[in-house]
C-alpha cells in the first residue's frame, strides 16, 4: 500500500486548492459529501433488494406422449 504521509497530503491539498480555488473548494466538498451520501445509500439499497437466499431450480413440466400415428392396413 501507498504510505502518504504529511509532505503528500501537503503536496494533495495546495494542489487542490489552486484547481478549485479558496471559494469554490466548501462547494467542491459539499459536493463530494452529497456523492458520497447517495453512494452509500444505493449500495445498502441493492443489499437488501438482493435475494436472501438462491431458489432451487426451476420444477420440470411433465413430458406429454407423442400420438401414434395411424397407418391404413392393406
């Protein structure tokens, strides 16, 4: 794994702030605060919405008899 220490998040954070800007960088949070809410929520969504249990296989139709063809004696 990557160790980021204080120098990287330094580094992370002054970059950060130049590309979204001391004004814009709250919204930017907000933002990602939100994403992350929705995230979550759909990924607990789709747990509980699987099944609990896989079903057994599907039950076989009976096989219905082929007619018996009628031929004419001669």
């Amino acid at each position: 794994m990557a160790d980021i220490g204080t120098p990287e998040l330094l580094i992370i954070a002054v970059v950060v702030l130049v590309l979204f800007g001391s004004k814009r960088l709250p919204d930017a949070a907000r933002s990602l605060g939100r994403s992350l809410r929705i995230f979550k929520s759909e990924i607990r969504a789709l747990d509980t919405d699987a099944p609990a249990a896989p079903q057994g296989p599907a039950p076989v139709a009976a096989e219905v008899p082929m007619p018996l063809s009628v031929t004419s004696a001669q």
